[in-house]
C-alpha cells in the first residue's frame, strides 16, 4: 500500500516542480528601451541593477529570485535585471548589485539588507512616490513658506528633468523622503516648467548645465544639487557635497541650521505677472486691474479727469 502510495506521489512530484518553476519564473533582462517601455505602461518595476564579474550579484540572485516568486501573485508588478551601463549611470546606480523600484514611474533606491523578505516588504509598502512635485500653482498653497504659517518643514530640491545630471537624483531623493516620511515634506522643483518659482528663488540653469542659485548679493553660488530647506518662514540654500540617502536625511533633520536662514522670498505679485508673455490675454479676465482699468474707462467717457489707476493703487 505505501509503495502504491509512493509511486503516485513520485508521479506528482514534476508537476509539483513545474509549479515551482513556473512561479518563480526568472526575472528578464531588459535593455534600456524595454525598461522605459514597462516603466512608461505605469507598472510597477523591480529593478535589480548587476554586471558581469560580480560576485555580490550572484550571492544576491537568489534574494531576488525569492522575492519574485513571493509576489507572483501581484500582476502589476515586475521584476528584472538590468545591465546596460547607460542605464546605471541615467538612474544614478554606482554600486551593484542595486534595487531601483519603479512606481508611477519614479524610481527609488532600495537601501534595506538585501533578503527577499525586505524586498517584499519594501514593494508592498513603497507604492507610490513619496516626493511631490511643486509648481508655480501649488507652491504657496502647499508649503505656505512665506506666509510661516506652516504646513510642517520642506526639503525642496530644484532640478531639470530634461537632464540628465537630475534625473540621477530621484532614486536617492525618494528613498530619503521614505525616512523623512511624518517628519519632512520631499519636493521637487522644476525649474523649466516653473519659471515663476526658479526666478522667485533665483535659480538659474547656467549653460553649463548646472543649476546655481545666488540670494541676491553677498550670498554663494551654489552648483546643484540644490536644496532649499523651508523651515517657519526662513529658507536655508544648501548645496549637499555628498548626494546619498544618509547625507539627504541629516541635512533635512538639522545639519540645515549650519547654513544661513533668510527670510522666504515672498510671491512676486499678480501685476507683476500681468508683464510676462505667459500671461498675455490675461486682461479679458476680470481681475481687480482690469475692473480699475474699466472704471478709468468709464470716468474718462463721462468727460471726468483722467484717472491713473497705477497712481491710486
Ligand atoms: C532592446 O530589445 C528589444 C527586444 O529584444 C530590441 O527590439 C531592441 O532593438 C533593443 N534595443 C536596444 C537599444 O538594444
């Protein structure tokens, strides 16, 4: 009877490894166009960044492999090993083997002991980003940084998206607002598509490529990465020497006190928008200066003076 019994357990057992198998089916290597591709779909992406001759990432296979057949489940999520040198350099990856997590398409940096238990921890609880991108718009209304009525403290790097010397920054930046997470709001700026904030913050993009920043006269130049840390109503330049988590955490949680606060730079004003081609047209709208503009309009037409609204104002 056990013989019987063996036997049918021996006739099960390639189906059972099959399973296996299949479950754990190995991560693929993708190229950079592949990897852009997923990334761009919205899935979410586990990123295991090796190379050849790399004796860490074959002790590490098998982590990874682990980490993939626990979440085999999860359809929008994906693993696979990325080579491409090109592809390392754009994402910032020095060190291999490394973890980039790719969600919304923002990646960030896994920094935990690399044990398929982490891993899993880490995929299933860093899904979305953890930066927000502040814009001409939100600026104020989210942060309140020249008001000091605060919405709690902000670390706000300044960057280019177009480039790639910024794009590098991201999977560092957002594994440092994982820690800061209920402490410190991350944000990033993009001085391109928010000029009003680039100019209100005066950082510019030199032709170098290099983001600088100076606070009128008397104060340094910084080359980026750039951080401005919003702290009740006083900002704090800081150019960071070292760009890693660790670096990124201590300087947002106090080391900013070692460099100068000024007082924020306060919006410029909507008249002062009013000059700018991006708001051409602006005067179909009703605002409190095209009602003034009406009025003098109108108090001219009655054959009254001439009224200087700019004057009264
Ligand atoms: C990436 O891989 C795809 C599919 O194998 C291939 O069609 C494409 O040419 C590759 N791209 C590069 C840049 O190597």
């Amino acid at each position: 009877m056990a013989a019987a019994n063996f036997k049918v357990l021996r006739g099960l057992l390639p189906i059972a490894f099959l399973a296996v198998f299949v479950a754990g089916d190995a991560p693929k290597l993708l190229n950079k166009s592949e990897l852009d591709e997923l990334v761009n779909q919205g899935k979410r992406v586990v990123a295991n960044f090796v190379q050849d001759n790399c004796p860490k990432c074959a002790t590490f296979g098998p982590e990874f492999l682990k980490a993939a057949s626990k979440l085999v489940d999860d359809k929008d999520v994906e693993f696979v090993l990325v080579k491409d040198k090109d592809v390392h350099i754009r994402h910032g990856v020095s060190t291999t083997p490394s973890i980039l997590y790719f969600r919304e398409k923002t990646p960030i940096l896994f920094t935990d002991e690399m044990k398929a238990d982490h891993i899993v921890n880490f995929v299933q609880n860093s899904q979305s980003a953890f930066t927000k991108s502040l814009t001409d718009d939100s600026f104020e209304h989210l942060t309140q940084a020249a008001t000091g009525a605060t919405t709690g403290d902000w670390l706000v790097l300044f960057l280019d998206h177009n480039q790639e010397e910024s794009l590098m920054l991201i999977p560092t930046l957002e594994a440092a607002a994982e820690v800061l997470k209920n402490k410190v709001n991350v944000a990033t700026v993009d001085v391109i598509q928010e000029p009003f904030l680039a100019e209100r913050f005066e950082v510019d993009e030199t032709p170098s490529g290099a983001l600088t920043v100076t606070f009128g006269r008397g104060l340094p130049a910084y080359s980026k990465p750039l951080f401005h840390c919003f702290r009740l109503g006083r900002m704090y330049g800081f150019h960071l020497p070292q760009f890693d988590v660790s670096s990124v955490v201590s300087f947002a949680t106090g080391w900013y006190k070692n460099s100068r606060a000024i007082p924020v730079a306060v919006p410029k004003s909507p008249f002062y928008r009013k000059e700018s081609d991006e708001w051409a047209g602006f005067e179909q709208d009703l605002t409190l200066d095209s009602i003034l503009a009406f009025i003098a309009e109108e108090e001219a037409a009655k054959g009254g003076t001439t009224v200087n609204t700019k004057e009264k104002l």
